[in-house]
C-alpha cells in the first residue's frame, strides 16, 4: 500500500496501484491486461466532471457511500456498498461519476482494463454481487456466467471474509492471479497483506488467505 501513487485534489484522495495521471512509475504500467486499479474517495457532493474514455473496460466497486453515474448513451445509475459497475467504453463516450451524498464520503475502486476487441458500441450494467467467506465470479467474458460482462479476457471475483475464516481461491494453469486487498487484513503464507497491499502469483493452484480481521479482496484471473 505504501509503494502507490498518490492524487490528492481537495475534493479526492486517490492512491493508484498503478502508473495513472501525473505519477509514473515505469515499473508499474500494469500488470499483464490490467491497467488501472484506483482507491479513490471523494468528497461529500464533489466528484470526476464529464470526461472521455474509449476503447477500455471500467469497473467500479462502491466499498463505503454511494456513487453516482452519468453518461452520454443515458445510462444513469446511483451504486452502493457492494454494488459494481461495468462500462464498455468502445468507440467512445463521456462520463461523469459523482459523490451522491452530501453529507458522507464515497470510497470505491476504479479498475480498467485492456479491451479485448476495440471499436465496440459502449455498453453499461451495474449489479450488487454478494459473497461471504468466499470467492464470486462478478465479471467476465461472454460465456463466462458472470453476472457482470466486459469485453476482456479476464474474470474478476469479489469476497468478503469474516475475522478467522480462509478463502481459497484456484488460480488456473498458464494465467495471472492478481489479488488486491480493498479492507481488512489478512495472510498468505508467510506474508501478511493489509488494506491496499497486493500480491500476484504465476503458480498453478489454490492459494489461502486467512482473514485476520473482517476483510474484503477483489481477485483477477488474467491471460
């Protein structure tokens, strides 16, 4: 956690596990087709004004508060805690995302990742993807049986875990796991990951993360 990038503008902090805006770091431009995982909070009724995106696959997990969304094909949406949403940006559009309290902060992620076609329509959904003691499969490709699609060959999975319980997840051969720690703390062999730590892994399977505290972890299993 400590080893991120940092955005503070007044209205947001946001702490990026990657190269993102004004921080670059050569050694952190992604990691295999994910590109951008951002934690981000937003200020009591402030928020990202209208802006472009194209060609890319944008995620949003809402972890504490509300999130509000708008874009220009008219899909407008109001996310809570645990609720996700995924937006195709294709061939273009603009979006804006907003805190929609006025009162209490937004805490959320913002993932991207790579397309795996370019030049599609843009396309937006959002759902709330419960789990408890264990790994869900939230997004993926067409075919996937994800409740949540995007045009990328990844899948994400989303868990939460109750202080003393362990969560096994099963990487696949010849794919990427990365695991990113949104709250809590856990453990993983011999290294203890807090909230905003992360690890990745090559190795082909299960690997065990022993909650220390209430926790909770989004996983991607990546080509």
């Amino acid at each position: 956690a400590e080893d991120r990038g940092r955005t503070q503008l007044g209205w947001l902090d946001s702490h990026h596990s990657f190269s993102f805006g004004e921080w670059h770091d050569p050694k952190r431009l992604g990691y295999r087709g994910l590109r951008v995982l951002n934690d981000d909070w937003i200020e009591p009724g402030a928020g990202f004004g209208t802006h472009p995106h194209r060609d890319m696959e944008i995620i949003s997990l809402v972890l504490e508060g509300q999130l509000k969304h708008q874009d220009s094909t008219g899909n407008t949406g109001v996310l809570g805690p645990g609720e996700m949403q995924v937006m195709t940006a294709g061939s273009g559009l603009t979006h804006s995302e907003f805190n929609g309290s006025d009162t209490e902060k937004c805490h959320f992620l913002q993932i991207w990742i790579h397309p795996s076609e370019k030049g599609l329509a843009p396309r937006w959904d959002q759902k709330s993807v419960d789990s408890e003691n264990e790994f869900v499969l939230a997004c993926g490709p067409q075919g996937s049986g994800a409740p949540l699609l995007i045009n990328a060959d990844a899948l994400v999975y989303r868990a939460k875990a109750q202080a003393g319980t362990s969560l096994p997840f099963e990487t696949q051969r010849d794919r990427r796991t990365y695991v990113h720690v949104a709250s809590g703390q856990l453990r993983a062999g011999m290294s203890v990951l807090s909230a905003g730590d992360a690890m990745s892994t090559s190795e082909f399977g299960p690997v065990y993360l022993h909650a220390a505290e209430d926790s909770e972890v989004i996983a991607f299993d990546l080509a």
